[in-house]
C-alpha cells in the first residue's frame, strides 16, 4: 500500500481522539476549560481516512493555535482557543460561512462544564435578515461577478486552458450564496454541492452550473460561457427579485462611508 492515509475504523479513530485528548488534558492542566470533537467524526460520518478534528478551549484572552500534524498513517489538528476567540469566530459571517461554520453545530463534547460549545452554535445561527443580504450583495459582486468576467476574458481571448479553474471557483461561490439564501450550514465540504442542489431558494441557471462542476465536465468552453451566461442572468433576476442591490454608484458608497464615519 502507497504511504500517506491509511484506513482505519470509527473505533480505532475514537480511541486515537482519547489518546490526544489525555495529552492535552496534561498539557493545560487547571487551564482546559473545554474539549471536543468536531467535523466527520463528530457527525458519525467519517470514512476510512478521514482525519481527526478537535477544539481545545482554554482559559485566557486572545488565544488562537492550531497544532496539525500526519503521524504517517492518519492526520489531526487541534484547534486551541480562548473562549473568546472561538466565539468571536463562530459569531462571523461571511461568503464562506455556509461552509467553514458547520463546525460549530455538530461538535462532540468531551468536557465542557461552561457550555462553550452551545454558546457556538448560537453565535454561528444568529444573524439578521439584513446581514444575509449584505453578504449575499458581498458574494455576487465582489465574487461572483469577478469570476463571469474573468470567465468571458478567457473565452473572448481564446485563453481556454484558465477557464476550468475559474469554473470550478464560481461553482464554490454560487454554493456559498446559494447556502446564505437559505441561511443553511452545510454539514460538510464534501457534500456541499448536492446538498446546495436540496436546498429551495436557488438562482436559475444554478443547477446546471453545479451539475457542470461536479461532473468535470470542463472541456468544451462553448458549453462553460454558455453555462456561465445562463447562471449570471439568472443571479441578475433573482437578486432583483430578493431586493439585492448588486449595482451602486461611486457617490453612494462614498456617503455612506461619510455617514459611518
């Protein structure tokens, strides 16, 4: 067998979670104040080379470690943090959020006597209406609009060989804003296309730009722009239809920022 990941089954996995966790528990003995487990393992998903995933809380302020390491056949990180970091963290919301903060909802509890990591999951779900909409205006222009363009630049200049990888970006993004729409975290990077695909609020065009990506099927880049124009137009509709404003003028962004300061 190839060196790197090995196979290895949920329970040999949990035990490798306790063997860490005696280590950290002597590290920051009398200041640990939370311990638990988060990602694939924690949802009962993990397959047979799935990685270890932890946060280790501790007492102090502005606390921010990860120590990640391979040990030839499997792989962790440990996410240590004051409380106040991991909160702060978990109350952000930004373009990747329907992504990166599913690991605040299903984290495994090995001790947590001052409730951290509830605390968490409440920062991670509680944002306004109007903060999605922010974001949202956030991720079609300063994201996905770049992308079409940069799309079109490739195809009208015949530099074909780029526009894969710019597909397979927007593909992301449009997962993303799909997922603020819908104010839905989901449960794992490896799903969050098909999951994005269940999900009720979706632009026109959407599906069958997510269908392209997650088939690969990258190599005509007359089926791409063709693909990628539906999928703009129908971004263009939906957020009218959302009340996004997604068009501004250089006056208006300049009197708001007056009006912050």
């Amino acid at each position: 067998m190839p060196g790197g990941p090995k196979p290895m089954d949920n329970q040999q996995r949990a035990m490798l979670v306790e063997q860490i966790a005696v280590k950290l528990r002597q590290h920051y003995t009398g200041r640990l104040q939370a311990l638990g487990v988060y990602g694939s393992l924690a949802r009962g998903t993990d397959g047979p080379y799935s990685d270890i995933d932890m946060y280790c809380i501790v007492d102090g302020q502005g606390i921010e470690t990860c120590h990640e390491w391979s040990a030839g056949d499997w792989k962790a990180d440990v996410d240590v943090y004051s409380a106040d970091v991991a909160l702060r963290w978990a109350a952000i919301l930004d373009v990747d959020w329907p992504i990166t903060h599913a690991a605040c909802l299903a984290v495994r509890s090995l001790e947590d006597p001052q409730g951290i990591f509830p605390r968490m999951r409440e920062a991670a779900l509680s944002h306004s209406e109007q903060a999605y909409k922010l974001v949202m205006e956030d991720v079609i222009v300063g994201e996905i609009y770049e992308l079409v363009g940069k799309l079109r630049n490739a195809y009208s200049l015949n530099n074909s060989g780029y526009m894969p990888i710019f597909t397979i970006e927007l593909v992301r993004f449009a997962a993303c804003l799909v997922g603020l729409a819908n104010q839905h975290l989901y449960s794992s990077s490896a799903r969050f296309l098909e999951e994005s695909l269940t999900l009720p609020d979706r632009p026109q065009g959407y599906d069958a730009l997510c269908h392209l990506g997650m088939a690969g099927m990258l190599e005509s880049p007359d089926v791409i722009i063709k693909t990628v124009d539906a999928f703009w137009a129908g971004v263009e509709e939906w957020a009218a239809q959302h009340g996004l404003h997604i068009e501004r003028e250089l006056d208006e962004l300049l009197s708001q920022a007056d009006e912050a300061d």
